[in-house]
C-alpha cells in the first residue's frame, strides 16, 4: 500500500492551506471509488496534514528527508517497495495525473531517505 501525502504545513495562508485540502478530498474522491471497484482499495491511502498537525508532519519529512523550506508538499510514499514519488503540481488536475502515472508505472522515483 503506497499513501499520497498532502503536507500543507509550509503554505503561507490558510487559503492556500485550505485549497490543498480541497485537492486532497478531490482526488480521493475521485481514485476511491476506482479503486474499490477494481478490488483494489488498499492500492493507495490518502492523508492530508497541516500545521496543526506539525510535530506528526515534521516526524514524517524527516523520515522521507523532505526540506520543510520546500513546504507545501504531495508525495507519494511507498514503504514496502522503499521509495518516494514527488508531485510538483499540485492542482487538481497535476495531482491527478501523478496518481494515473503512478498506477501506469510512469514515474521516476527515489529511496524513502533520498
């Protein structure tokens, strides 16, 4: 199971905070529902954190050797294959195509630690 992270804890304003959300909420909504019908709904978990939740969010940046300085961020964290995938688009749109090139094996990833 691989899960996308959304990690709002670097945006500048809660607008920005909140319009991350809104793309996190969008895409599960919409890969959910594929994946479930395809019995395949543990293929990709959806998380979105902001600074609320910082000491978790800063726990897992570390983990994945993440620059806060490079904040908000979406990645795509696959533990048991040890690598991570980086989404530099983060509209809707970007969002969902990462997740679509995901599931082609499309995208160039990296170690967890990397």
């Amino acid at each position: 199971t691989a899960c996308l992270l959304f990690l709002a804890d670097g945006t500048t304003t809660d607008n920005a905070a909140a319009s991350l959300k809104q793309v996190a909420q969008a895409t599960a909504d919409h890969f959910v529902p594929q994946f479930t019908s395809a019995g395949t709904e543990d293929k990709v978990v959806f998380m979105y954190g902001d600074k609320s939740q910082q000491d978790l969010i800063s726990s897992v940046r570390e983990f994945l050797s993440l620059d806060a300085a490079k904040a908000p961020a979406v990645v795509l964290m696959d533990i048991p294959n040890g690598v991570k995938y980086i989404c530099e688009d983060f509209s809707q749109e970007g969002v969902r195509k990462f997740v679509d090139d995901y599931n082609a094996d499309k995208l160039t990833s990296v170690g967890l630690q990397e």
